[in-house]
C-alpha cells in the first residue's frame, strides 16, 4: 500500500480548502486527496442557474486545476475506511495508509427516497437546484409558466443549505411578479420543518415575503411521492391527530431530496448514531479515532451544513490536523459558524450567519447589513464577490476572514 501523511477523503469544497491551507502551513508534508469526479461544482451558485443570473458552467471548474500543488490527486473513490489499520481501501481494490485522515466526502442526496421521482426528474415539470444538469431546467419552467399551481419542497433535516429550498421559490416568484403573472399562478411551500427558518431571528424578514408574494406555506408537510405524467404530488402532513395523505397536482415541482450520510461512511466505524461522521463539534476531531478528522457536509456537528462552514473549518482541521501529525493535542476552535444568503428577491438577500446554537454571527457590522432584513449589498456579495472569494480565496487556503480561533489552553 501507498503511505501519505495526511490522506483527504473528498476533493470537493471542504476538501480542496483543507488540503491548500495544510500545504500552505507546512509544504513538507505528503498530502493524497482521494475524489473521483474530474469536475468541481461551486454548489452555491446553482440557486442563481435556477434563478437566470448564472449559467451552469460559471459554477464549473475542472478537478486538476483545482488541486493545490503539492497534493496527490487519487482518481478514485474511497470503498471502506478502516481506522484502526490506519487504512483506506479504494475502488480499484488498492490500499492507501496514512498517519492521519480526514474526511470531508460530502452527504448523498437520496433522490429515491421520494417514490417516483428519478423516473420524472427533468420531465413533466419536476425540478431541482440541488443538481447541475437540472438547475437550467427550474428557470427554463419559470420561464414557461404563466397561469397555474406551483409547489416547492423542503425535507427533513440535516440538508446542505437549510435556506436553498426557500431561494428558489423566492427567485421564481420574483421573476412572475415582474412578467406580472404571479397572481394567476398559486405557489405552495411544503417543508417537512415546524418553523420556515431553523434561526428564529430571521423569519420575520421571510415571513414579509411569503406574505408578498401570496405562498401558501404548509409546515410539517413530507413529499413522499410524485407522480410525473400524471403531474401529481403526494404529501404526508403531520397534524396534533396523527398523519394524513393529500394529494396535489402542479404545473411545477421543484423537490429538495432527502440527505443522508454517504454509504461509506454510514457503514464505517467513523459513523455516529445518525450516519455522519462523530467528531468533536469544535476541534472536529473524531470521537473515538485520534488520527481522524472530519469537516464539510459530512461532518455529523449541528452547524449549518454549508461552504461559508467549510470555509470556516478548514484551517481548523489543518491546524489540528499538522498538530496530531506531530502527536500533540488540537489548538484550533470552530465555533459553529454558517451561513445562508436568503435571496428574497432578484437584487436582495437576507444574509443569515450564524455560530452553533443559533448564535447570530454577522461577519460584516451589523448596520451595514440592516440586522435580519434584506440588502443590495449581500446581493452584491453573492453575485459579484462570493464566487471569486471561493475559487481564488477559500480553495486556495487563503483564511480570507476565516483565521482559526485558539482552543483554551493551546
Ligand atoms: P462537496 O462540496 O459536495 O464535496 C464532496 C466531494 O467528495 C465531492 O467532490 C465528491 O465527488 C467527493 N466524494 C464523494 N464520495 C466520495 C468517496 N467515497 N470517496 C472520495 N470522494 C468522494 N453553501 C453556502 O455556503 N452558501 C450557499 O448559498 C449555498 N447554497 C447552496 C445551494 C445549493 C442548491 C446546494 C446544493 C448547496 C448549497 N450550499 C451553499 C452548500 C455547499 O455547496 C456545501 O455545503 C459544500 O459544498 C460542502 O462541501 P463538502 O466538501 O463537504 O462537500
């Protein structure tokens, strides 16, 4: 078998961040990053594809150009994790050994959770900003409609970016108030959720919106099943009396799939009682293997599973990370930090930022951002500033507002 110092499990966001921001601490060291996909996605820009501000290949970028230099890049998939033989067994059957390990795989949309709907994605008017070939498809529907019903899904969390769901329905009404159809189109919002927003401080300003545009919003409300042809949706609603079905039909569907932790992690000794990995929520160390960390959508912490998170956690990981590599403790706290751009509007968001617990955390003053209510400037920030802080800053290893705190005592 290969040996590296630090093997990462996933090149995606948290990955590609962890590995520049280790190298960047210490060249010195052998670092393998294991990720079989030859194309990078910023996932964050799919809301604005649905949304017609961006197109698809905006948010592409090719894997090779992405790998810091100095890393090893494994074409390949990660089969079983066997820490306790400080091992990875890889799809081709071959063996990586590490002195330490981090995992940073992402989560598994569970599209078939949903009874019917891989059959119908992309057709008969069933869409979803959570993937790339589809996100062109939701605004093409926008585009399409005028007159009609239109629902919008939510599923149980965890689910990487708890607010995405919502921004595309905001982003479609937005563009049928402007073509001045909205009235004639009634749109539906069913979130499996008791509350629109996880964070209370922020569901008066979205409130506002689910009022503007006249939404119909149905709280603990499950899609479990769709019919395509037929364009019917079957919900499970949870009341005080027990659980009934309805039925509805739609002109569009735009579903939001269940998330859970990926096969290999579930079935690994990593995994905690809910499937994601069990690190510790603040130096993101796991819980049991000393030489393992986790971050990113994978991690099982209580944050908001976003990339403004894994921006945040990855010179954590590579702090800790180099300290375990030379058998000291962890000197680096993450504090829960994530954040969510709520775009209510085409030009407006509410940015939401907050630290575990629900703990606002505004990266810019306060004043500047109107507290909890909708900006041009976070607009500004995630069309203009965001992508480019992503590609040339965060998967760079650059701690652009993203320094790691200190753990007591280190
Ligand atoms: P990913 O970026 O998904 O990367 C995981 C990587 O691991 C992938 O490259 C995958 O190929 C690889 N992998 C999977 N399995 C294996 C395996 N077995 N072996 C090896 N490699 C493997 N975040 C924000 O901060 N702001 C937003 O506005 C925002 N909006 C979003 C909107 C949408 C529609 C979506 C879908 C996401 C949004 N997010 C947003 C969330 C953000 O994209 C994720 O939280 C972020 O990408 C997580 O990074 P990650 O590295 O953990 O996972």
């Amino acid at each position: 078998s290969r040996r590296f110092n630090i093997v990462i499990a996933g090149g995606g966001a948290a990955g590609l961040s962890t590995a520049a921001s280790i190298l960047k601490r210490r060249p010195d060291v052998s670092v393998a990053i294991i990720e079989p996909s030859t194309s990078h996605y910023y996932q964050p820009g799919w809301t604005l594809v649905g949304g017609g501000v961006f197109t698809p290949e905006q948010t592409r970028r090719s894997e090779d150009r992405l790998i810091p230099s100095g890393a090893i890049w494994i074409r390949q998939s990660v089969a079983a994790f066997h820490p306790d033989a400080r091992e990875v067994l890889l799809d081709d059957g071959k063996v990586l050994s590490y002195d330490i390990l981090i995992v940073a795989t992402g989560l598994s949309l569970d599209w078939a959770g949903i009874a019917g709907l891989t059959e119908t994605l992309g057709r008969n008017g069933v869409t979803s900003n959570y993937r790339y070939d589809l996100a062109p498809y939701t605004w093409q529907l926008v585009q399409g409609l005028s007159r009609g019903t239109a629902l919008f899904t939510q599923p149980p969390m965890p689910i990487k970016c708890a607010g995405a769901p919502q921004k595309a329905m905001y982003l479609s009404c937005d563009a049928w108030r402007r073509r001045g159809v909205l009235k004639d189109i009634s749109v539906q919002f069913d979130t499996t959720t008791p509350a629109l927003f996880g964070v209370a401080a922020y569901v008066p300003a979205l409130m506002n919106y689910i009022e503007r545009y006249g939404i119909d919003l149905r709280l603990r409300s499950k899609l479990i099943a769709v019919d395509g042809p037929q364009r019917v949706a079957t919900f499970e609603h949870v009341t005080d009396n027990g659980t009934t079905q309805v039925q509805r039909s739609f002109d569009m569907l735009h579903v939001v799939p269940p998330q859970v932790a990926p096969d290999v992690v579930k079935n690994s000794p990593l995994a905690g009682a809910d499937g994601f990995v069990s690190v510790d929520p603040a130096t993101l160390r796991h819980t049991t293997f000393a030489d393992v960390f986790a971050l990113g959508d994978v991690a099982g912490t209580s944050n908001a599973k976003t990339a403004a998170a894994a921006r945040k956690q990855a010179p954590v990981v590579a702090v800790n990370a180099l300290a375990a590599l030379d058998g000291k403790a962890p000197v680096a706290i993450y504090d829960g930090y994530g954040a969510c751009p709520l775009t209510v509007e085409r030009g407006r968001i509410v940015l939401a930022e907050f630290a575990y617990g629900g703990k606002l955390e505004p990266t810019l003053p306060l004043w500047l951002l109107r507290g909890t209510q909708p900006t041009r400037l976070a607009w500004f920030l995630k069309e203009k500033v965001m992508p480019s802080l992503y590609w040339h800053g965060m998967l760079r290893g650059h701690e652009l507002l993203a320094s790691p705190r200190k753990a007591p005592g280190a």
